[in-house]
C-alpha cells in the first residue's frame, strides 16, 4: 500500500457510528489509540491512512471481537458515503455496481482499493487494504472481501460459486468466516482476493431503479469533476501563497489529500500542468508587483516570483510578453490605451 495514500474522514465517521452500536465509546477508544479529535467531522481535511488504521485497531480492542471487519456492515448503514453508495445500490448488474465502485473510489480514497478483473470464466475482486498495521489488515480485508462476498449472496450465488483469499493465518474465530464465506476460503493465501464465476456478473442487481441510478452517476460524476477543478484552483492559490517558495508538487498533493499521479491527472484534465502552474504564478506576481509597486528593484520583483537569478527571470518574461519587465513596468504606469495589452502599446 502506498504510504502517502489519504482518505475521506468519512471513514472514520462510519466505523465510529458501527462501534457505538456495539455499545463500546468510540470516543474514548479513538482518543486511547491516538485518533486525533475532530476526524469523524465530514468536513474535515482528508487523512493519512494512519489515522484510519488506528481506528480500526481502536474498534477491534474495545469491541472485543478480532473479526469486526466481518461484521460491521451488519451494523451501521453506509449512507456516509453517499454518492458512491447511490450508485452501487442502484447499479443494473453486479458487473455495473463492481466497475462504478473501482470508478468512483477516489470521492472516498486516493488510491484504490480494490481492482476488479475478469479471465475467461473466472472474475476477481483484489484488496489492497487501506493499512500499516497486521490488525488494519485484517480489518480492512474482511470488510472489503466480505462487502463482496454479499454482493455475490445478493445476486443469488452461494459459496460454491466463489473463492475467499486471506493473506494472514487462519484466525481463532473460523465461524465468524464460515457465516460469510462458506467453507471456500483460504488462509496464508499470496494476496485478499475473491475469485468467482463471471457468469454472476450479468446478474440482476436486486436494488436497480434505471432512475435513481442516472441521477446518482450523474451527481457521481458531476462530484469528480468538481474534485478535479478544486485542486486545480487550490493548486493555483497554493503556489502564489508560497512564493518565493515553491513546494514540490508530492507536497502539494500531500496537503490535497492526494497523490501525485491523481494531482498530475486532475491538472492535465484542465489543459495545464504543475509546472505551467508555477509558470503562470510566478508570472501574475511579477507583473502586479511591477506596476503596483514601482519603487522595488526588479531584482526584488524576481525573487519575489521564485526565481534564483535576474537573468532568469528576464527570460522568462521575455517568454510571456516579449519585452523586457522594466519597459513592461514603464508601460503599465504611464497606461496603455484602454483596452490594449501594455504590449500592444509597446510594439504601437
């Protein structure tokens, strides 16, 4: 699992709700593991997949029962991930409902959990548990193996139709296995996976509405496009509120609750790139500060706008307007005509 992977607080907020209805405090088990205060808050900034690991570790320790990830769906409904959940609950076949929940996973995480291919007369669904720890593991394994599991139950399969991989010794409790899976699962296995027949995947998916489901992949999708233009605008406010300073854009996905390779996707989804980003701040510092502030030396302009030298920065204005920053500055102060670029008035 990659290490800088974020996730939704709203993960925290169901598995807090799904212990409480044990009749355990979340609260104070969450706080006894280190889950810092206000992560359960939707709104709150997306997390590293740390916190989310603690939680889990905080749920199994005060609950009692080592397979909870077996067992929470059975407790609190998912209506926290709203958009997601729509979809799938609506989705037409088990086919549609698995390729929309891989789709749609980064309204809830930055990278995927699960993968979902199909060979012949066999389909898998793989997990990549979002973890650090054995016991997150674990958690998050059973809950996303066992979620497909009965997904499979609901289109009429039976255990005989399915293979269920764990990659962690048998545990203690096998019952709690055998309720879910059958007797088809197998432990110290290479990876967390399901194989099953893929004839199961043109089923009927008991929950269908061909409205309900338009409306929710159209707000699924009208979502992922706002993400996306969100962190291109954020990207923007966050180069030209650190100049001179430029971070790396690994850190800027960081502190978006993102990767780099979703980062370099969303900007390339909006005809630019990080780099082009910093390009075109670097370049509106420079021209504000030199009209709006005529006394400070062109030199102070470019280290202003995050270059390490006066003749880069000419260059790169060069580049943008053609002309030199001082004529630029003495065009912008004198005024160009209404209307016309200061290098338009220059070339006049």
């Amino acid at each position: 699992m990659a290490t800088d992977a974020r996730l939704s607080p709203v993960h925290i907020r169901w598995l807090a709700d799904s212990v409480r209805l044990t009749g355990a405090d979340p609260v104070a088990a969450f706080a006894a593991y280190g889950v810092p205060a206000g992560t359960q808050d939707p709104e709150h900034e997306w997390l590293p997949v740390d916190v989310l690991d603690r939680a889990m570790r905080a749920a199994v320790a005060c609950t009692g029962d080592a397979s909870f990830g077996l067992r929470v769906l059975d407790l609190a409904a998912v209506a926290w991930f709203v958009g997601v959940a729509a979809v799938v609950a609506s989705a037409p076949t088990l086919s549609a409902a698995l390729v929309d929940l891989a789709r749609f996973s980064p309204l809830l995480e930055t990278h995927p959990e699960i993968e979902f291919e199909t060979s012949g007369r066999v389909a898998r669904v793989s997990c990549r548990p979002l973890a650090t720890s054995a016991v997150g593991r674990r958690f998050r394994a059973e809950l996303v193996l066992g979620a497909v599991a009965r997904m499979l139950r609901a289109v009429g399969a039976t255990p005989g139709h399915w293979m269920a991989r764990f990659a962690f010794p048998a545990p203690l409790d096998r019952d709690a296995y055998s309720a879910i899976f059958g007797d088809r699962v197998e432990f110290d296995a290479s990876d967390f996976s399901v194989d099953f027949d893929a004839s199961l995947l043109t089923a009927a998916w008991p929950g269908h509405d061909p409205g309900m489901y338009a409306a929710a992949r159209v707000a699924a999708e009208r979502e992922l496009a706002r993400r996306r233009d969100d962190i291109a605008d954020r990207t923007r406010r966050l180069v030209l509120s650190n100049l001179p300073n430029l971070p790396g854009i690994a850190e800027a996905a960081g502190l978006f609750g993102t990767t780099e390779r979703s980062l370099r996707r969303s900007l390339a989804a909006r005809n630019t790139s990080y780099a082009e980003t910093i390009d075109a701040c670097r370049r509106t510092r420079a021209e504000q500060q030199l009209v709006a502030e005529p006394e400070l030396p062109i030199k102070q302009v470019a280290r202003n706008a995050g270059f390490d030298s006066v003749s880069a920065f000419h260059r790169a204005f060069r580049r943008w307007n053609d002309i030199t920053p001082a004529r630029w500055r003495a065009a912008g102060i004198s005024g160009p005509p209404a209307g016309a670029p200061i290098a338009e008035k220059l070339l006049d």
